[in-house]
C-alpha cells in the first residue's frame, strides 16, 4: 500500500466566536493544501460572523467585532467556498487535516444547516479526517500535560510561528501530523479507511473515560453529540472493519 503520507493532504482551522460547536460562529479560516510534507496552496482569510465576536475570543484571536465587519467575507459565502474545497477533498480521498477537528468540521455543517444550506452531511461527506490530536491522545496516551497544539508543537519539535492564527495553526498541525509519522511509521501504511474507523473508536473511548471523570468530580457531564467524531451528533464510522485491521494501531 503507498503511504498516504506523501500525497495530498488538506489542512483545515478556524477561529470562532466561541467553543460550542454547533452554535458558534467563525471568524477567520485556513485551507492549506500539502503536498509530500510541502504547502502548495494557502487560502486564508476573515469572516463576518454576523454578530458581535465576545471579548473572551478576541482576546485569544486578536480578532475584533469591528475588523471581521471590516474585512471579513459574508458568513455564507465563506462557508460556502470551504465547504467545496472539503467535499472536494473528499471526493478525491485527500484527508482532512486539523487539530480537535471534530470541533471545526462540525461548525461548518451546523452553520451550514443554519443557514438553510446543506451540511456536510447532505453533501455526502465521509471524509476521509486525521485528527492529530485523536491520534497523539492514543498513539502516545500515558504522556502527562494538556494536549493543546503549543504541547503538541513542543513535544514535536514543531515550530508555531503565531498561536491561534487559523494559517500558523493549520501549517502547524500538518508539521504535527508529519513528525506522529516519523514517530509511528505503521500510521503511514494503515488505510485511511481503517485510521477513520479507529479515531472514531478512540474518540469515544477518550469521551468515555473523561466524562466519568468529570462526573467523580461533581462537573457537567459531556453532551451526547460530544462522543461523536468527526461531526458532534453524528456516527459517521461505525466499527463495520474486521477487528485485526482494527487492532493494527491499538
């Protein structure tokens, strides 16, 4: 099997009003389109939101209310152009690659809905996704500290040129993605299929035991839509692979 590693992969991050993904909003977006470890193509760009962007997430961004009105496409438009290049992507086999990007792909579906478009389910989106943050939490999961994309970069060895900028964060996660690689050869010749099935598996699992977690220490439970990946709500990849091409990264 040729490794897929070497061929095209399409780097994907927003910015957002906030971290409910499936009512908040984003501001700014970046599609980087890579190929054998080398960025071809860079889109970025800000995005209206429509609304007022809360003081807590300018704070993070450095996005203002005043210069998304500014200098943002329309909401619609924006979503619109990204949800070609990822249905594109899909229709190609070329992954979808971010950091948590079951949060960003599940705002872009739900924004979509809002906004009487289809989502990315009516689109016929399966993927294929590389969640390097999925992949890092159980290829490497007794490793202590968060595992925020500053950690991952860290312990990489990846440089992050400008934190929560949606370009300098997506060329970072495909450098993360590059070094989980070098580090675990046998991601590179798993089919991507079988990666899909497994990250889905492995999300559940992390959900599970983090809200048990949560529910010892007396916090909010997880929502139901949160032990889905990649789209909060949806079961996307059922465990429908025989369970030795399953176990090939347990």
């Amino acid at each position: 099997m040729e490794p897929w590693h070497t061929g095209e992969l399409l780097g994907f991050d927003f910015e957002t009003t906030g971290v409910d993904r499936c009512s908040d909003v984003p501001v700014s977006f970046a599609l980087l389109r890579s190929v054998n470890g080398e960025i071809i193509e860079h889109i970025v760009g800000l995005i209206d939101p429509g609304r007022d962007v809360p003081e807590e997430a300018t704070a993070i961004h450095g996005i203002t209310t005043e210069r998304a009105r500014a200098e943002g496409q329309p909401l619609a438009d924006a979503l619109e152009m990204i949800a070609d290049v990822v249905a594109d992507a899909a229709r190609r086999a070329v992954p979808v690659v971010g950091m948590n990007v079951g949060f960003d792909l599940s705002i872009l579906h739900h924004q979509l809905e809002r906004l009487g478009a289809p989502g990315l389910i009516g689109r016929n989106w399966r993927g294929p996704v590389l969640d390097v943050l999925v992949l890092d939490r159980h290829l490497d999961r007794w490793r202590p500290g968060k595992r925020r994309l500053e950690r991952l970069c860290a312990h990489y060895g990846v440089e992050l040129s400008t934190s929560h900028d949606a370009g300098a964060d997506a060329a970072a996660t495909l450098a993360v993605l590059g070094a989980l690689c070098r580090c675990y050869p046998r991601l590179c010749t798993t089919d991507l299929e079988v990666l899909s099935v497994c990250q889905a598996r492995w999300h559940r699992e992390w959900a599970v035991s983090y809200d048990a977690w949560r529910a010892r220490k007396a916090l909010s439970r997880l929502e139901p839509s949160e032990f889905c990946w990649p789209l909060a709500g949806y079961e996307l990849f059922g465990d429908t692979l025989h369970e030795e091409r399953l176990a090939a990264l347990a």
